[in-house]
C-alpha cells in the first residue's frame, strides 16, 4: 500500500519500514480515520461529518474567519496547484504572507 499509493514509484528510503508501522497504528473508525459523513444534495452524495481526522479540515468544522481579527497577524504559507490535462504534470507556487482582511 505504501510504496503503491503514497509514494513515487521507485521511490525507496531506509525509513520505509517506519512509515509503514507507524501506517499500521491508524485507528480505523467514524470517531478516528477516515470520520463520519453525512448526506448532501451535491455532487458526490456525502459531505463530511462531525467526527473523525478528515473532518477536521472541513470548513463546516475548521474555521479560521477569526484570523483576521486578530492584532498581529500570522505568516502563513499559501500552496496552489493545479494538474494539466495534458501532461498531468503537477504545479505548484508557494509564497508566504501575512493574514490580512479580504
């Protein structure tokens, strides 16, 4: 699983070993990974539910709006990316700023 899904293939480490233990201490679970879901009218048919690892970046659950209350504000690194259809070559640009107001 681990050097067919999360890593370049021919990818190899001396820590391969690690990654995968540490994969296989995952709690499986509604309340642990991947969380619970509920039904949406939308495009799939489920959005994210109230518990569980990958509900907590969902932004019916992660709000972050406050940040720009705040009196001094954050560096906060911003990644974009974007597949081509053509190549399928990922693309990515970083830069680092500041929260500010929108």
């Amino acid at each position: 699983m681990y050097l067919g899904t999360y890593v370049t293939p021919g990818f190899s480490s001396e820590h391969d070993d690690i990654w995968v233990e540490a994969m296989l201490t995952t709690a499986l679970g509604e309340a642990n990974y991947p969380g619970d879901s509920t039904t949406s009218e939308n495009w799939p048919g489920f959005a994210p539910g109230h518990s569980g690892v990958l509900n907590t970046m969902a932004p019916t659950q992660f709000d972050v709006s406050g940040i720009v209350d705040l009196d001094v504000k954050p560096p906060i690194l911003w990644i974009r990316g974007r597949t081509t259809s053509s190549s399928r070559t990922r693309r990515s640009s970083t830069s680092t700023t500041s929260a500010r107001s929108a």
